[in-house]
C-alpha cells in the first residue's frame, strides 16, 4: 500500500481531482499556500495499491503542467525620497511535486 502525496498549483487542483475521481481513486484536497509566491497550492493525498502508483503519477502529470507567469517583486526596503521601479520576473509556476510513502496499515471505517 503506498500514500501519494502531491502538491499541486491550485488552478490545477480542480482538474487533477475530477480525473483521479474518473478513474476510479479517492482522493482528499488540503487547501495549502506556498511559500515563495504565496499563491494558493493544494495537496492532494491518495492512498492506492503498489499497481496503481504510475497511473496516478501519469494523471497527476497530464493535469499538472508548468506554465510561466511574470510577477513584480516585492519592493525593498528604502529610506525616505528614493524611488523604486519594480520590474516583472519571470517565474515558473505549475507543475506538481509529489511523494511516494509507504503504508504499513491502511483501515477504512
């Protein structure tokens, strides 16, 4: 028995979710935040059979792909009467991070 555990962007949260539900696994959805942007992520988690991991990564992957996003960087810290003119960075954003843990008892009540 294996937990997948998969961090994923929450535009793509929604997505992920309804395709894993198609196919046939449960899944729970944890509202998260990350921590360098701080846009909203969502953790996914999974219980599945051995058999059942590269399925669930193959969907976690066609659901889950990374795109670029500008964003204007926090401003620094300045004295009085300077003048800061932030520039867009480019940041990749997307994806999906996901762990594979191994399960000793899995109980369902």
């Amino acid at each position: 028995m294996k937990l997948v555990l998969s961090i994923v962007h929450g535009d793509d949260a929604a997505g992920l979710i309804d395709a894993l539900t198609k196919k046939g696994f449960r899944a729970t959805r944890i509202n998260t935040a990350g921590g360098f942007l701080k846009e909203s992520n969502a953790t996914i988690l999974l219980g599945a059979e051995e058999d059942a991991v590269d399925e669930i990564l193959q969907t976690i992957q066609s659901n889950c792909q990374t795109r670029t996003q500008y964003i204007n960087p926090l401003p620094p810290v300045m004295e009085p009467g300077e003048f800061y003119m932030p520039y867009p960075v480019e940041v990749q954003i997307g994806g999906a991070t996901v762990f594979v843990l191994n399960i000793e008892s899995f109980v369902r009540l």
